[in-house]
C-alpha cells in the first residue's frame, strides 16, 4: 500500500513537473511582451536558416505552440500544433474531438507525433505494443531523412498577391485583430495578423500547417490565424510560448527494422522454394512446376520492390510507392490464387481416378466449385489491372481499391 501510495506521488510529481515546464502562459506577460515573443521566427526572418534533421535527434523542441480549431464538413475538432522558429520545424500533435491535446508524452501508449522540417524532413514518432505488452518507439520517416519532401505551393510565388478585404476576425482571447485577404480572382479566404494591413501582401515563404502559421512576405512578417474554403475551416484559439520537448532517442527507424525483417522474409521464402524444387513429383507436375516458377518470380520481385522503395520519399515518389505497395499487392495473391486454382483442380480431377460413390460425387462438386473460383479471380485479375493503368500516378488509390476487389472475392468464392 506504501509502495502503491508512493508511486502515485512520484507520478503526481512528475506530471506537476511537465505541466509546470510546459508552458510560458501570455497570461504572465504584458500583451506587448507576448506578441513580441510570438513574433520572433529567425528562421523565416533571415537570422537563422532552416536545418535538416535527423530521426534520432535529441532533443527536439519547440519554442511556440498554436492552438487550433477546424471544421471539415459536419466534424469539428481541436489540434495542437509546436514550432521551433530557429530551426523551421512544425511538430503536431492527432486532432482530437473530445477536447485539445496538447502535451508530448512518449510514455503513453497513444503516443503520436509529427514533425515536418522546412528542409522537408517528415518524421513521426509512434509507440507500439511489443512482446510482453512492452512500449516499443518508432519513427516512421518516409524515407525524407535521405530525399526531402519537396514542399509546392501556388500561394507561394513571385506573381502572386494576397488582397485585403473588410472582413476582420478577432483571435486569442481577444488579443488579436486580423484581417481577411484573398487572391484576387477569389477562393479561400485567409485572416492574417500583423503590425499592420497593406492593401497587398507578397507571400515568400510559409510556415505551418493546415492553412495556418507564420507568413514571411515582401511586406514582412504576419500569422495567418484563420483558413477559410469551401468545406474547411481552420483557426487558431491561442499561442502560447512553448518549453515542449521530444527526446526522440529511444526511437527505433521503422524503415530499418522493416527492411531487414523483410530481407529475412525473402531469404526464409528463397530456402522454402529451393527444398520445394526437389520435391516435386507425382501427379500434376507440370502445375506444380508453374505454381513454383510463379513464386520464384514473385521472390524476385520482393527484392526488387525492396530496393526500389528506398530510393525515394513515400510522399512523392511514386516509384517509391509503387515499390512499397508491390510488397502487398492483392494481385500477385490473385495470380497465385488461379494457379492454385488450377493445380487443385488437376488433384482432384486425378483422384476422381481412384474414388467411387460419394467421394466421386463430392470431388466432382469440388471441382464444379474450383472452377468457379477460379472465373472470379480472373475476372479480378482483370478488375486490378484495369486499376493499375487507371490510377497509375496514385498507387495508394490502386492498392486501396485492388484490397477491396480482393476481399470481395474471398468473401464470395472459397472450397472446402
């Protein structure tokens, strides 16, 4: 009970620890005081440069935090969203329904945290159940640590101008007038703060997420505190001055720990296929033998799919992409699916050789049953490849409605 109690008052302790760290409240300064503070971004201004980063870089924090609210379409949720505005580095914390979440806590389970770097690192940090329920700390890079995500945007461009508009919003308990500006042909909508309001704003560079954040343009610096479209809606609640941290130390690389694990897939599989090869005999050799090529095929591919995906980002290079989904195609289990299809047909049509009554009557139900299964996988095959050329720019879009094709079938045609 003692060691129960004292337990309890260590993580009381602690959590008063990292609440009392947390936050630099604007509360506690004088309006001038805060604004100053939250209109410090070297990083956009020029007295610092943005860094590339690293996953296990220690300690990443951050100096200011947004709160933020948005709508899309009937659902509305709260984010937070950090900046570190000396190195140029936006960390985000999952949208949440049922209230802002806005603490870094890689003890939880739950744990999961973005981070996008100006030189277009995108990193996220995630726990996972391990053996014996043990957290196990992940980061995902998407392989930007080596090919940055290379950041486009119209907006921000040499010919193009924000225009003011009459419309002003107020922001952050009321201590923040912003005015509304948009292109001049129309479109979204953006409520802008700043020291004061040109009739024209000359965006250079951008640094946020969701449509809010930091502006530096030809005109100066300015936070942009609320996006409005069509089905979407953004607005920042509040900034604060921020001591959050991450130590991403204890960070396993996902990428690394999927490579070698699917490199001993493929060399498990390899020495499978070759004690295979030896033992092919008996009936339906030539089936056999096809089933066997096509694997061995399949193998080549996974090692060249594995290569492949790591020569580029997941956000942006298709190849990449391409390459990574291949590991999972639904196709190649189609493909195998008909060749199997076809070698049991051939055993059961051998043992109906050597069978008699009802075991001759149920190998030929089974058989009316393979061959039916075997229509509707290739008319899937069929189905996906038609995805493939449709949505060749977008193989998550293929994959996604190649899974669904697949899953019908297993629903719908399988023999005992």
């Amino acid at each position: 009970m003692i060691r129960n109690a004292v337990i309890f008052l260590l993580l009381v302790m602690a959590t008063m620890s990292v609440f009392g760290q947390r936050h630099e409240r604007h509360d506690t300064l004088t309006l001038a005081q805060w604004k100053a503070a939250i209109t410090r971004v070297p990083v956009l201004t020029g007295q610092s440069q943005p860094q590339i980063i690293v996953p296990h870089q220690s300690p990443l924090c951050f100096q200011v935090e947004f709160d933020l609210k948005a709508t899309v379409g009937p659902k509305t949720f709260e984010q937070c969203m950090f900046m570190n505005t000396g190195m140029g580095l936006v960390g985000l914390l999952p949208p949440s329904t049922s209230g802002l979440i806005n603490m870094i806590m890689p003890e939880i389970q739950e744990f999961n945290f973005s981070v996008i770097s100006l030189k277009g690192n995108v990193y996220r940090y995630f726990n996972k159940k391990g053996r014996r329920d043990a957290l196990d700390h992940f980061v995902s890079t998407g392989n930007t640590q080596t090919f940055q995500y290379q950041q486009a945007s119209n907006l921000l461009s040499d010919t193009v101008a924000l225009y003011r508009k009459t419309e002003a919003g107020t922001y952050c308990n009321g201590n923040m007038t912003a005015r509304a500006y948009r292109l001049q042909n129309g479109g979204p909508t953006w409520f802008i703060y700043g020291d004061r309001f040109p009739e024209k704003l000359h965006p250079k560079k951008y640094m946020g997420n969701y449509g809010v954040g930091y502006l530096y343009t030809a005109e100066g610096l300015f936070i942009i505190t609320e996006f409005r479209a069509d089905s979407y809606q953004c607005k920042v609640t509040d900034i604060q001055n921020s001591n959050a941290c991450l130590n991403a130390t204890p960070f396993q690389l996902l990428e690394d720990k999927f490579n070698t694990d699917r490199a001993a897939d493929v060399q498990k599989e390899q020495e499978k296929l070759d004690r295979q090869a030896g033992g092919i005999s008996g009936d339906c050799q030539a089936e056999k033998t096809a089933l066997l090529n096509f694997r061995r095929e399949v193998q080549r591919k996974q090692e060249e799919n594995l290569r492949r995906s790591k020569e580029g980002n997941m956000y942006q290079d298709a190849g990449a992409q391409k390459a990574m989904l291949g590991m999972m195609d639904p196709l190649v289990s189609v493909q195998e699916g008909i060749i199997n299809a076809r070698l049991s047909i051939c055993l059961a049509q051998k043992g109906i050789e050597h069978s008699s009554g009802s075991d001759h009557a149920r190998a030929e139900e089974k058989i009316g049953c393979l061959n039916r299964q075997m229509v509707a996988l290739q008319q899937a095959e069929t189905a996906m490849r038609a995805l493939d050329t449709r949505y060749a720019s977008e193989p998550g879009r293929a994959y996604a409605e190649k899974s669904r094709v697949y899953m019908a079938v297993l629903r719908e045609q399988h023999c005992d």
